[in-house]
C-alpha cells in the first residue's frame, strides 16, 4: 500500500488535518506525511494526547473530522481526551485514527511492545471506537472498503481507527533532512560514560539513546548495571531519575533524555526544579527529531531546553556544543549541586548494526537495584 495515495484518499474524505507522534512501523506513512503534496495541515505534536486535541480544535473549527497517526504505545496519551472528550457520551467529535501495531501477538518484538500489543485491538473496543486492520496483503479495494467503513463511522460523529501491522506501506520518497549538528550521539553518550564517576546512577530515555548507552557502557565497562533504561514510558524518565534521587540523596543520578520526550511530558521540568533535588543532573541529547523510529522532525525545532530548564527553575541550565564541553560533564557532576540541565545538540543517524538489550527487562530491572542497593 502506497502511503500518498492513502493521504489522497483522506484528503477526499474531506480531512485537513494529519497530526500525531511518529512511530516505526508507520515510518513509510510518515515520511509520506512529509512529502505529501496535498493541501492538508500536519502536526508533529508533543504527545499523543495532544494529537487528539488538535483534531478536536480542527474538528470544532471546520466541522471536518482530522486524522491522528500514533505508534500503539501512544494510546494511553490519547485514552484521557479521547475518552473524556471526544467520545459520543461528551461531544461526539469524530477522527480517524492510523495506528502502528507493534507487538502483534505472534510476531516477536521487544518486551516494551509485549503486552501494550496484545491489549491494542482491545483498546479501541473498550473506548468504543470501530476498527480495521491492514497489512500488506491488503489490496486497494480492500482499503477502500475500510475507508467507505469509516467514512461512515465519523459521519456519525465517532471515530475509527485504522491498525497497521507491520511491513503494511511501502517505500516511496523517502523523507531525509540534516539539522546541522556535528556531534555523533553515540560517540557523546561514550564521552559521558567516560567522564561520569562509575558509580553514577543514570536512568536512560526510550529509543537508540538506551541502546548507544548500553552498547557503550558494555564496551567501555564490561557492564550496564547502572543504567535504567526507559524502554517504554516515553517521556517518563526524569521523572523516574526524580523518584531515585529523591530516596537516594547519596547517590548521583544522571538522567539522560532526548528531546523528543523531553517534550511529550514537559512538565516534569518545573516540578524537577520545584523539588530542587541537589544530586540530579538532567542531560537532553537534542537532534531536533524522532531519530529512533524514523527522524521525523519533533516540530519544535527552535525550542532550546537550556532555555525552558533555566525559565522552570534549574540551578543551572547549559547547551554543550563541543566534545570537550561534553568531556567535562564528570568534573561538573562531582563539584555542582543540582538540579541542572545539559543540552547536547547531535546529528541525525545510528549505526546499522546497533544491537539491543540481550537479558530480559526484569534482569536488567534486578540488576540496577541491587546496584543501587549496593549489592553489585
Ligand atoms: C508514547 C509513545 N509514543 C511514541 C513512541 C515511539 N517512539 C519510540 S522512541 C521515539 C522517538 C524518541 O525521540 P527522542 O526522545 O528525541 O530521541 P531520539 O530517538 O531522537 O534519540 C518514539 C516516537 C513511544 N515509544 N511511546
């Protein structure tokens, strides 16, 4: 299935609006998104949650129902105003939602997808919202069929989701750009590792940026039991740093983060500098993108969290853009209080052969408490 004529199919159904959070297995839609030559408006949003509250304020602004693409991982941002808003008990608005479906039962995928893909098609018919499923044995005629289905749905003031198995689009322009930044993200998150004590606690966001740390951390220790990797709760890991700091005052910790979650649940910033934990150091590795599932841009390319960081409350606030600014992390971590936030500007790209976490993710869970325990 070509993603442009899908976006030209919705575009006939009236949409005008397209706004999600990019996702890996809707990687070929979304850069379809971003070359797309039509008329329609599109929002990378912060969450998903606020995908669906661009396409209430579209909806409520044009009377056209928008569309909202996700990964299933992004369900439970949108649950709250889909269920509390949208849905035809509230103000009955209508959507179309594309849905990317990692861990179809069946198909191996990482523990984080497990069981969030398993209760996926459930999901939509708790919320009450009618479903189809496609995958790439699904012809043009078929996809039109489920279009009429929920052409029909939102005319009813409902919504409909379309669930996209994996492989389903196919490759066409592919979507690339440069956001200028020379520093490699692998090569800095090995530079930090160096330069932190090796005590350091460091709880680590979702994506590549776990799977560089846990790469280098093997490579340059021999171990990563000091790492809490984030694997799923985008956007949750400093708040996670937060709970660790707060019950463990004699221990340093590190949170690294990208931008892209770093914006989804943005307001752990001023609640972290609220708290002022004087042991927390915040490091934001920003390449202006979704870089693990597809480098969509974030949207918010001009925002700058030194900026946001120091304006929330943060002891200190500073952008690194240099790898020997980058090498000094460690001198700084030892000698500073927090809470402080590091930006790190970084290129797009990871290595082809970036591996991923080889015990399971109780293991991993086990061993950094028993690090932290001091049992290791
Ligand atoms: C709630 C939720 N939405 C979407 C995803 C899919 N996802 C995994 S990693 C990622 C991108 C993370 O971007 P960023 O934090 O900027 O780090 P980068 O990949 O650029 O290093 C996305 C969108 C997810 N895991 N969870």
């Amino acid at each position: 299935m070509k993603a442009s004529r899908l976006l030209s199919q919705l575009e006939h159904m009236g949409i005008d609006t397209i706004a999600g959070v990019p996702d890996s297995t809707l990687k070929q839609f979304c850069d379809g998104v971003q070359t797309y030559q039509g008329k329609m408006s599109h929002y990378v949003t912060a969450n998903e949650g606020a995908a669906v509250g661009a396409a209430i304020g579209s909806y409520l602004a044009t009377g056209r129902p928008a569309c909202v693409y996700m990964q299933n991982s992004g369900i439970g941002n949108a649950v709250n105003p889909l269920a509390s808003l949208a849905n035809g008990d509230v103000y009955g608005i209508p959507m179309l939602f594309i849905v990317g479906w990692r861990g179809e039962p069946g198909v191996k995928d990482e523990p984080q997808h497990v069981f969030q893909g398993k209760i996926t098609c459930q999901l939509f018919e708790t919320l009450a919202v009618a479903y189809s499923v496609i995958d790439s044995d699904t012809t043009d005629e078929q996809m039109d069929d489920v279009l009429r289905k929920a052409e029909e749905t939102l005319s009813q003031g409902e919504q409909f989701a379309i669930i996209v198995k994996k492989g389903t689009f196919e490759k066409e322009e592919p979507f690339s750009w440069a956001n200028g930044n020379p520093m490699v993200r692998e090569e800095v998150l090995g530079q930090i590792l160096q330069s932190l004590p090796r005590d350091t606690v460091i709880v680590s966001t979702t994506g590549k940026i776990s799977r560089e740390l846990y790469e280098q951390s093997d490579a340059i220790y021999g171990g990563h039991e000091n790492i809490f990797m984030t694997v799923g709760g985008m956007g949750h890991a400093s708040m996670i740093a937060l709970g660790i700091a707060e019950k463990r005052p004699d221990k340093k910790i590190v949170c690294i983060d990208g931008d892209g979650a770093a914006l989804m649940h943005m307001g752990a910033l001023p609640f972290i500098a609220s708290r002022a934990p004087k042991n927390f150091y915040h490091i934001v590795i920003n390449n202006m993108a979704h870089e693990s599932v597809g480098a969509m841009p974030t949207g918010c390319q001009q925002a700058s969290f030194a900026g946001i960081a120091a304006a929330a409350g943060y002891r200190r606030a500073n952008t690194l853009e240099s790898p020997e600014a980058v090498g000094q992390i460690g001198s700084l971590v030892k000698t500073e209080e927090g809470p402080v936030l590091l930006e790190i500007p970084v290129s797009l790209g990871a290595r082809s052969d970036l591996g991923r976490p080889k015990e399971s993710a109780r293991e991993n869970k086990e061993h950094f408490m028993a690090f932290l325990e001091n049992r290791s």
